[in-house]
C-alpha cells in the first residue's frame, strides 16, 4: 500500500559517515555533506560506496538530508524524520489496525523529564506512543533495534513502564526496511534493551512494529505491515 512519496530526491552515493549527525556523499561527482537524523551506528548502510537518496533542505550548513539507503531492490528508509510522517499519515488514514479511530494530540509530549513522540487518543482514552527506528537487519531477518548503547532509549521505556497504568502507552518499532518477517530486539547492541522491554511488556507497555520501505527512485513509501510480528527475545 502506498502511503507517501517525497518529491525531488537527489540520488547520490555514500562515502562516508563524518560525525553523528553528518555524512559525506558524492553529488554529480562532486563530494557533499548530508544531514543525518538517525543516531544509531547504521554500519551496514552507511558504507562507502552505496547508492542513497537525498532531500534537499535549507540548512544554515547543509543542503541534503540522507533520505534512505539502497537495500536489495528496494530502500531503507534511515531518516527518522520519513518515519515519523509515514507514521502520521497511517494513524490520520486508520491504516494501522491496532490504532484505529485514533488520533493525535501532542508531539514531543514531555513527562518526567523524557520526550516521548506521541500523546494520542483512541476512542477517549489518551496513549503515550514512542517510536523506535529499526533497520537494523539480523542474519536471520528480522527488524532489530538498537544497533549500539542507548541510554535514552532505555530510560524512555522505563518511563513508559512507570506509567503503563495511566497511558497504556505503546512502542513502535518502525521497520524501515524491505522484507522482514518480524522484529526482535538487538541485545548485542545494548545488553540492557531485553530486560528494560520484558519488564515493560509485563506492567502493561505494548510493543508493535509496522514494515514501511522505499520502493524505488521515486519517492514512494510503502506499508508493507502494519502489524508485523515482535518477539520480545534476542
């Protein structure tokens, strides 16, 4: 199912990562620096070499963000920023079975000192929602988040947990990748992710993941998923 395409991306090829939060592509044959929104390590897309595409911005440094990497036959969609309009557009469409007749009330809902996405509301009751970016791909091909230590991602769930009881609150894992059969959690990438998320599952914290990816050069974001399969093992 098609759900949003991003006009006038620029294809280009990676070189390499330069910081967290930048990498150097090449442009029409010229190296160029990109916005990258993804914190994660990203190893095996960010490799020199690979066909990416690119948006272009009005930074105050930059001119491109790093859209998706080229995957297979189709593309991994690394930009948090996509993930999160794909997300929108599937709850405003009732696209995602679990959260039907839901909607939005606040994004970057603040509580005990921790950002999360998502304030929703589903049939009166209001949901706090976090969304993981996974494109991580294990040798046995599932989704897997995370790809290095998070501390924040850690303490978000613990802070769900706390409060699983007033917002029955959900983490989605946005497998931004073609073809996955499921996701589960990357403990080699943080050995700390399993027991925050088994003891979230147990005080009411609910664990989702929808597969989205880029088809191809033009722009388009599939779902693929919206319910795909979460083994809460390693």
């Amino acid at each position: 199912m098609r759900v949003l395409k991003l006009e006038g991306l620029v294809k280009a090829w990676l070189r390499k990562r330069v910081n967290r939060f930048t990498v150097e592509v090449e442009v029409d044959g010229s190296p160029v620096k990109a916005h990258l929104t993804n914190t994660g390590r990203l190893q095996e897309y960010l490799v020199n070499g690979r066909k990416s595409l690119l948006a272009r911005i009005k930074g105050p440094r930059l001119s491109y963000r790093l859209i998706a990497v080229e995957d297979g036959d189709g593309y991994a969609v690394v930009d948090t920023i996509s993930q999160q309009r794909v997300f929108e557009s599937l709850v405003r469409d009732n696209s995602i079975p679990w959260l039907k007749d839901c909607f939005i009330v606040k994004r970057n809902y603040r509580i005990e000192g921790e950002v999360i996405d998502y304030l929703i509301e589903c049939h009166g009751l209001q949901r706090l929602v976090e969304l993981k970016s996974s494109v991580l791909r294990t040798v046995d091909n599932y989704a897997s988040y995370p790809d290095c230590p998070t501390d924040r991602g850690v303490r978000q769930i613990e802070t769900l947990a706390r409060f699983a009881e007033k917002y029955k609150p959900l983490v989605v894992f946005i497998a931004a990748l073609p073809r996955v059969k499921g996701f589960k959690p990357f403990c080699r990438g943080d050995p700390r992710i399993l027991e925050a998320v088994m003891n979230a599952s147990m005080k009411g914290v609910v664990f989702k993941s929808i597969n989205t990816y880029m088809v191809d050069e033009s722009g388009w974001i599939v779902l693929e998923n919206p319910d795909l399969p979460v083994l809460l093992e390693c």
